[in-house]
C-alpha cells in the first residue's frame, strides 16, 4: 500500500475543519454531513469515514483545552480579587455599582454591584471546579484514546501539537483550585469564564455521545497512516461547504438543517430561502433514458455541492494539486454544465504543481492556474462564458482555495457578492 504522509496542507486543512466543527456543532454536525457524503464516495468505508473524523475531533481536543484553561486562568484571578468583594446582579443594588457590567444586562434592567456578602466563596466558582474535572477527564480520556489507537502508526505523529500535554497539565493544576460543586445549568448572568466552560463541556458531551468509534480491532482494514490521507478529499469538500455557509451567514441568513431527504441545508432570510445539497443527483437533470432502464438516477451526475434557488449553482471541489486531475475536474464541471444546464458552475481546487511534462490539455490547465496566481488575494478565480442550449450565457468559475492560505473567506465572498449582485 501506498506510504501516504500527511503535508502541511493537510494539516491546515483539518484544523481549519476542528474550527468550524466547534462553530457549526449545534446547526450543522460535521459526522452527519460525512456519512451523507458517503453516499456517492469512491471510498465507501464507515471506519475509514470515523478516522477521518476523529483527525478533526483531535485537534478540536487541543483548542478546547486552550480555551478551557484561559477560562480557569480568568476565574482564579477573579477569585483572588474578590475575597472582600463579589460581584452580584439583581433588579435592585445593594453595594457599589458596577458600570461596565451593568451596561451589558441594563436592557433586562438588571444592575451589577459589588457587595461584601460572598467572595472567593461564590458558588459560581463551585459550579466552575465542578465543570474543569469533568472537562479535564473528558479530554484526557478522548485524547489518550485517540494516541492509544494511533500507536502503531505515524498519523497520531503528525497532530502531536508541542504544547498540548502543557495545557492538559495546566488544566489539571487548576481544577484543584476551585472547591467542589455540581454541575448545574447556565444562566444568564453568569460570568463570561463561566458561560466559556459550558460551552466546552456541552461539546466534549456531544462528541462522547456520537460514540467516538476508534476503529474495530478485527477489522481487515490496517490501522496505518493511509486511513486519514484517504479521506482528506471528502474534507476538502466540507471545507468549501463551511466557507459558502460562512458566507450566508454574514449576509444574514440563518442555516438549519433540512428536514427533507433532497436536500441537506436551508438558509433563509426575510422569508426566501436558498437550498444545499451535499452529492445528490438534481431534479432538473436532461437525462432521461438509459436503454430503457427504469433506475435513471443512478447514471445522472451527483455534483459534490449544489446551492438552489433562483439560481442553479454547481461545486465540484477537487484536493489535488495534479495538474491532469484539475484537467478531468475541467471536464467533468463542463458534463454538468451539459447535463444540468445551471447558471453557474464553480470547480475549486489548492493549486497546481508545476512538473516538467504536460499534454495540451495540462498545458491549459497550467496556465489557467497561472493566471490566477498573478490575481489579487481576493479574486484567485477566473470567469468563463459559455452559450447554453438556448443560446444564454453561463459561467463557469475555477477558483483556487488553498487550506494553506487565510484569504479563502474573501475570495469566497468575492465570488459570490459577484454572482449575486
């Protein structure tokens, strides 16, 4: 088999996901949206699928214990100021007031003041210690669980970040510091360090609750460094998806998840809606016949992403940097053009390497690819015109989105504010 290693891109490219895992986890579920893409995957293997997950859930692992930390760090520098003072909210005020929080919750006219009636001994900060123990066993169980089923192998190598066993041990310094408590359900006025460490927990719940699969001990598949590389197509796909919702939402829109089996995602803003759908085959496809066959849908294409609504628009998202790879995702973009016939279609990839041989179907793909290199952070894509079956223009985008760059989001959104005007 293959000796695959994982490169900086690919690393890039699942941090960038742990993230938006943590943003999207209550709207949209990266391990929902991974077996539905399953469904017209060249790979069809649900542990292959789990691995490729559990990559993004390591790393989500080491930005929770950050955070988790920076949380207690924040609490145990209020607790040493407030052994003569506590903060408090109520509708009346019984000690000094507070201006900077009462700012914040005077649209409940609720004030802050400072009162000497609890300090240190403030049961936010029981409710606090009781939250970073459960935290700390969560992570340190998920995160030796994970190195534990990656020994063997090399891929655990490639997440080892250099300081996330500091954090761990900074956590488990800390949650000694704060006396024991239950764990209860936030509340509105509890302090920002308080309402961060909820968050924290509730997500290390849900993502012990999907039953974290590490692989099945009599499976025929190695547990080697193949199982993560193998996927890392799919999540680039997830990746594109991620930034077009980033997209809508900054316009307003507010993403939910399909209760529909066509479609997986509805956004919405002032009562229209825009529809995506993840590898499915269209309604509004021209094939109709197949010698006969009664099952047409299984020969009609399944575009990786398809955002519908007034208009018809069509990702296919390809993670290679192969120039004769971007070449066939060119002509494969084009079959959908045909067979779809959609307003736009957009094929997205990293870039292309340079190597020494090339047909003439390469060498166009290069210097596409050139000329976008030469464009402006924000606009790495070019536009091109074709005429329809009914003689209307339609374009076509290729784009280069690159996990290895920070201005996806712009040229994303330059793209879109372009096809929406």
């Amino acid at each position: 088999m293959k000796d695959y290693r994982l490169t900086v891109r690919d690393l890039q490219l699942i941090k960038k996901l742990g993230k938006y895992y943590l943003q999207y986890i209550r709207v949209i579920d990266m391990d929902t949206l991974l077996k539905k893409m399953k469904r017209n995957s060249e790979y069809e293997n649900t542990i292959a699928l789990r691995n490729a997950l559990n990559g993004i859930y390591y790393y989500v692992l080491y930005i929770l214990t950050i955070d988790v930390v920076k949380s207690a760090k924040e609490a145990y520098k209020d607790k040493l100021v407030r052994k003569e003072f506590s903060n408090e909210f109520a509708s009346e005020i019984h000690g000094a007031l507070d201006i900077p929080r009462s700012l914040m919750t005077y649209p409940s006219k609720i004030y802050s003041y400072y009162t000497y009636q609890r300090g240190a001994d403030s049961s936010t900060f029981a409710v606090l210690g009781a939250l970073l123990r459960e935290i700390y066993r969560n992570i340190f169980k998920l995160k030796n669980e994970l190195e534990k089923y990656y020994e063997e192998s090399h891929v655990i190598n490639y997440f080892q970040l250099n300081d996330f066993n500091d954090y761990v041990n900074l956590l488990y310094e800390y949650k000694d510091r704060f006396r024991k408590g239950k764990i209860r359900a936030p509340i509105e006025k509890d302090p920002s360090w308080l309402k961060r460490a909820f968050k924290i927990y509730i997500t290390l719940e849900k993502m012990i609750g999907n039953e974290i699969s590490l692989g099945n001990e009599n499976s025929i598949l190695p547990k080697d460094k193949d199982i993560i590389k193998m996927l890392l197509w799919k999540l680039y796909e997830l990746y594109v998806f991620y930034l077009l919702i980033k997209y809508f939402e900054k316009k307003g829109y507010k993403v939910k998840v399909s209760k529909k089996d066509k479609f997986d995602v509805v956004m919405e803003k002032d009562g229209k809606k825009k529809f995506i759908t993840l590898n499915s085959s269209l309604d509004f496809s021209s094939l109709f016949s197949i010698d006969n066959s009664q099952k047409i849908e299984d020969f009609m294409g399944r575009p990786d992403i398809a955002l519908i609504n007034e208009k018809k628009i069509i990702f296919e998202c390809k993670y290679s940097t192969s120039a004769s790879y971007i070449s066939q995702g060119r002509f494969k973009v084009m079959a959908y053009m045909y067979e779809y016939d959609p307003n736009i279609a957009i094929l997205i990839y990293p870039g292309i390497e340079r190597i020494n041989k090339l047909n003439s179907d390469n060498i166009l793909s290069e210097k596409i690819d050139e000329s976008i290199r030469n464009k402006e952070k924000d606009k790495k894509y070019v536009k091109l015109i074709f005429k329809s079956r009914n003689n209307k223009p339609r374009q076509m985008y290729i784009v280069t989105i690159d996990p290895l760059t920070e201005e996806n989001k712009q040229v994303m959104e330059s793209i879109m504010n372009e096809i929406f005007v």
